[in-house]
C-alpha cells in the first residue's frame, strides 16, 4: 500500500520516474493492466516485475513516496509546473509517441505548443555565419506565422535560433537533455524563452543521470514538433539522430540548402536533400508541405540511408544496414498509455519457427521476446533472428519494452 494517501497523482508518476529512470520505455510496458498509477507504483515498490533491475529495486526500497512530494514542491517554489502523462496540459503530439515521458518539467505555459504547426530546428554547436543568417531569418519567418520553434537548446544554431525568437517575442521552446534544475537552466536566454514560451525537460537534479540525454532529448523535440529543419550539419553531425525519431513519427524532414555544395560542414543536408528532404527557403516552404503533402503521408527520408560512418566521409555515401523504423499509430488505446494494431500478412514464405512466432503473437497479442522464447521453447537468439526477418517481411510491430505484436 502507499505510504500516505496522496491525492495529487503526480507523486506517484514522479516516484516511479526516480526508481525505473526518465526515459525508460520499458515503463509503458510494465503498466499495462493497472487501472491507477498509484497502484503500479505499489507494484514498483514491491518489485513485483521480473524485468526490474538490481538498482531499480534498490532504488524502489530507499526512495519513499515523500521523495517525489518534496521534487514536486521544490518546483511549485521555484515555478516550474510538473506535468505528467495523464495531465490536460501534456501535450497531445508527445503523448502520442511510442515513449512519452511520463513526467514533463516546465518553466513557462507548455500550453503555447498546442498550435496548428510546430518545428523544431538542428544543427552545429559551430556555425558558419551563412548559417546564422539563415536560421535568423526563417526564425522571424515563423514568429509573424505564430508557429512555435523548439531546440535543443545547445549552443550554436539553437542558440541562435533561440535569440532571434526572442528578439520577436516570438513562442519558443528549449528541449533539454539535462535536469531542469541544471545550473545552465538558470541562464538569462532561458529566462526569456520561459517568459514566451516554454523550457522542458523530463529530468531534475533528482533524477539519476549521466551526461546530457541527448538521443532521449531528440525523441522529446520530434515528438513535439510537426517537421525537423536541418539548418547545418556535417556527415557525421550527432544532430542527424534526429532523422531516426523523425522517420518513426512520420515527420517531414527539412533542410536549408547548402551555401557551398563542396563544404564539408554542409554533407549531412546534401545527403538528406538526395534521400528525400525537403529545401526550406524560407517559412513558406515548410507551412505548404505541412498543409499538403504530408496529409497524403509524402515523407521519403529513411535514416538508415543517412547515417554515415563518423570517421571518413568524402564525397562517396555509404548506406547502413540497420532495422527500419516503424510508424506509430496517431491513437492512444486503453490503459496508462498504449498503442497497437492489426492488419492480415500472408504467412507463405515464412519458416517454421517465424510462423509460430506470429501465431502466437496473431493469438495472445503483445509479448516481450524473452516470452516469445519461453512459450515456443526457441532460444532467444534464434527468436531475435525470425523477429528481425518478420519484422522486415512487415508482419509484426515493435512497441517499446522490446515487446513485439502482429499486424
């Protein structure tokens, strides 16, 4: 049972950020079947799920409820809102994401992300004044258009883009890879992003954490956002990871064209324009492809085709073989929060074991892989191996958790 009876529900969501960790997907699977979160944190607590790990259970034993009480009243006295999935406020594009946070903390209205359109912008830490210029310019675009900008909030181009937004009053938002109570939170800029918009994270200096979250921050800023615009970016750029969280969402891909097609700073948009992105010129170009193509589900980048060995890139590209990403379902079903679908697949060309496996899956539903093996007693490499070849055939689905369903 709870330690006290708490009425505001955001405790439990915030204690069961601190013991399972921010960003954690396996959450969204573990909740299932549970009716209140108060229950699935008495659950958590009690480490009644095999998937748990040593720490998460020593966390769950040594934090207390009152933990999470005294982070949600620290922020009430330093005016940061805590938001959770299940609140009025969260925003609708984010949840409908495969890993929502379960906890968004906010300074300023997260309320001003709930407008008809929404990009975000990447690129360098190191700009080119090209660059800079441009991402000025289509950020004063968007502020006489009323869309909100969201970044990184890094330096360089976020910056940047940051500052111009600004200097409009325009509504923008900082996603942040690091605790909202991080001392570089408290920088002036920051300040002025609140005051118009919105600075995020799903972290505080509570949370346990390393470095900078980013591919856990990236797939915040896409969830977020109707389109990605690359404003500079090399092959290599760690910025391109945004493209995976992209393709997986459905959102189209931006670039602003290079000044000088044979500069290096400027390969990763060359190599996105060649696979399907589109040029932004200016705001316009972006708005038109919001409003039209992307209704017909014209979105042609695969990252896959983009991800680039680091070391060497001259002028020859190299494709990666990696699992495609899938699209998730504009649809939330029942429980704390859930996605899945179905469809019929011809099973011909299928191998033994591969037809067993979405037999069942066609049969029981969602199942995590080491349940796969269990139940058909094929070893986990061998389910691995026929999950990946059904997953390629377009048969089954990934959910977060490493929990696999039939189409």
């Amino acid at each position: 049972m709870s330690d006290m009876n708490y009425q505001d529900r955001r405790v439990f969501w915030v204690w069961i950020s601190m013991v399972l960790g921010a960003a954690n997907e396996n959450v969204w699977k573990l909740c299932r079947g549970f009716k209140s979160v108060s229950d699935f944190a008495d659950a958590v607590k009690e480490c009644r799920f095999s998937d748990m790990t040593d720490a998460q259970c020593s966390r769950a034993k040594t934090r207390k409820y009152e933990d999470a009480q005294k982070v949600i009243e620290r922020c009430e006295n330093e005016n940061v809102s805590v938001i959770t999935v299940r609140d009025q406020d969260y925003p609708v594009r984010l949840k409908r994401t495969p890993n929502p946070p379960a906890v968004l903390f906010a300074r300023g209205d997260i309320k001003r992300l709930n407008t008809t359109h929404t990009v975000s912008v990447v690129g360098t830490r190191t700009p080119c004044e090209y660059s800079v210029r441009a991402v000025k310019a289509l950020c004063e675009d968007f502020s006489k258009l009323g869309i909100p900008v969201l970044t990184g909030a890094e330096e360089g181009i976020d910056l940047a883009a940051n500052d111009a937004l600004c200097e409009n009053e325009a509504v923008s938002a900082a996603i942040l890879g690091r605790g909202i109570f991080d001392q570089r939170t408290g920088e002036e800029l920051f300040g002025k992003i609140a005051e118009y918009g919105v600075v995020l994270s799903e972290y505080t200096d509570s949370n346990d954490f390393g470095r900078v979250a980013f591919d856990a921050r990236n797939r915040i800023l896409c969830g977020l956002s109707d389109a990605v615009l690359f404003i500079e970016a090399g092959a290599g750029s760690r910025g391109l990871n945004n493209v995976k969280h992209a393709e997986r969402l459905n959102r189209p891909v931006f670039c602003v064209p290079p000044s000088d097609i044979t500069d290096k700073r400027f390969f990763g948009q060359r190599n996105l324009i060649r696979n399907g992105a589109y040029s932004a010129f200016d705001a316009s170009d972006i708005v038109r492809v919001l409003e039209n193509d992307v209704k017909n589900g014209h979105n042609g980048v695969k990252y896959d085709e983009i991800r680039l060995k680091k070391e060497q890139e001259s002028d020859s590209e190299r494709k990666m073989s990696v699992k495609k990403v899938k699209k998730v379902s504009e649809n939330l079903s029942e429980g704390l929060q859930n996605s899945e679908n179905s469809v019929k697949i011809d099973t011909s060309g299928f191998s033994e074991s591969q037809k067993k496996i979405y037999d069942l899956l066609s049969e029981k539903g969602t199942m995590h892989i080491n349940q796969i093996s269990e139940l058909l007693s094929i070893p986990v490499n061998e389910v691995v191996n026929d999950i990946t070849m059904l997953d390629f055939a377009g048969a089954i689905e990934e959910f977060p958790g490493k929990q696999y369903g039939a189409k």
